[in-house]
C-alpha cells in the first residue's frame, strides 16, 4: 500500500476526489495516509476527519521564518513515509529546502492552463484578458511557483456572461477528473520528473503535458 500525503489550506474539494479515488480504486493500492493545513479552519480537515483520515495543522505564526516552518512541516510529513505529497489547495510558498526534499514526489494542481498565469486570480485574469479558454494544470513542484513541468492540463471554455464563480466550478469539475489520474500515475512511476522535465512512460513531455 502506497502513502499520499495531502497539503491544503481550504475547502479540500481536491483532497476529496483524491480520497474518493483511493477508495474507488482509481488510484490504485495508495492510502492518504494524513493531510496537513496551515490554516486550522480548512474545511478539507473536516472532510478528512469525516474520512477517518490523520489531520495535521501547524501555524505559521508559531515559526520564526519559512525555513523554519517548512522543516518542522517535512518532518511531520516524513513519518507519514509518503510516496507521493499532494498539494490541493495549498496556498502557502515553499522553501527551496522544503522543495529539494521532495523532489520528484511532489505534485501540485495550478488553476490555469500554464504557462499563462502563475499566482492568484487566475479566473478573473483569464475573463479580463478576453480569453475563450481556460484551464487547469498537473505538474511536479520544482523551487519556480507554479513552474515545474506541466504533468497533464484540462481545458474548459469561458463563455461571455461567465463570472470568476462560472469559470472556477467548471474548472474545478475539470481538476477533480485529472488530479487523481495523475495520483495514480505518479504511484505506478509511469510520470517522472527527471531535470526539468516530466516523463511519460520514458517519452518527455511537451511544455502543455499528456495530450
Ligand atoms: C483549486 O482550484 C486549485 O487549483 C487552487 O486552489 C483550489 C483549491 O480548491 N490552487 C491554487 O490556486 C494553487 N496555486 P480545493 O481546496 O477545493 O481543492
């Protein structure tokens, strides 16, 4: 049995569809085996206790800097011995220290179609700009935010009269299909990152993922 440790810091909608897809078996032989938030109000806490899943929260405020939260914070995850580290929501920066640790076994779910807008807002940015397309994106954690190599997108249209709300719940329908998908991936080792790229089943990636 494969351990995933899930990072997050709100709703766990994400974390959610990731349990459920070990339960259902479409991520194989894997357990969340805990889930950690940095924000102690985090309704995914909830839905893993509901789940009979370990629940973590350590505060930033009772750390000095970064570093410092972030060793204490893979510490804590190392005991979990995971095979693979979730973020799903996951709103905090992370250290290089913290990054290098993990690298390789560490994926993260970016709400656009990446390249185009790393950081926050990315549903209003997307309708500001005038796009008709939008997405969400699978890659490796790497020291860049939210540039790592890109895993697997999903696309969803962005339809005139839509608001932040419109894009973000179709988009997050997208993310709950292809996050545990490539949980599973990552677990058979079918992706991995080697330098700065993703492979798939020993063929590199393109710059937009598994297409
Ligand atoms: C998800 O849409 C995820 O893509 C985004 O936060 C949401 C968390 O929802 N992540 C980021 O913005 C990270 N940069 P959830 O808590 O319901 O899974």
């Amino acid at each position: 049995m494969k351990n995933i440790v899930v990072l997050i810091s709100g709703s766990g909608s994400n974390l959610q569809a990731i349990m459920n897809a070990c339960e259902s078996g479409i991520i194989a032989n894997a357990k969340v085996a805990a889930v950690f938030s940095n924000k102690a109000d985090a309704y995914g806490l909830t839905r893993a206790k509901e789940a009979g899943i370990t629940t973590e929260h350590l505060a930033a405020c009772d750390f000095t800097d970064r570093e410092a939260f972030d060793r204490a914070l893979a510490e804590q995850i190392d005991q979990y011995q995971p095979d693979l580290v979730i973020l799903a929501g996951y709103m905090r920066i992370l250290s290089g220290e913290f990054v290098r640790h993990f690298a390789g076994k560490m994926i993260n779910i970016h709400p656009s179609l990446l390249p185009k807008y790393t950081g926050l807002h990315t549903h209003q940015r997307a309708i500001d700009a005038g796009d008709r397309e939008h997405g969400t994106s699978v890659h490796f954690v790497t020291e860049e935010l939210d540039g790592g190599p890109v895993i697997l997108q999903a696309k969803v249209p962005i339809f005139s009269d839509d608001n932040a709300d419109d894009v973000m719940a179709r988009v997050q329908e997208q993310e709950h299909r292809i996050y545990p998908l490539v949980a599973h991936w990552c677990l058979q080792q079918r992706v991995v990152m080697e330098g700065n790229n993703a492979y798939f089943d020993g063929a590199c990636l393109p710059p937009s993922g598994y297409a």
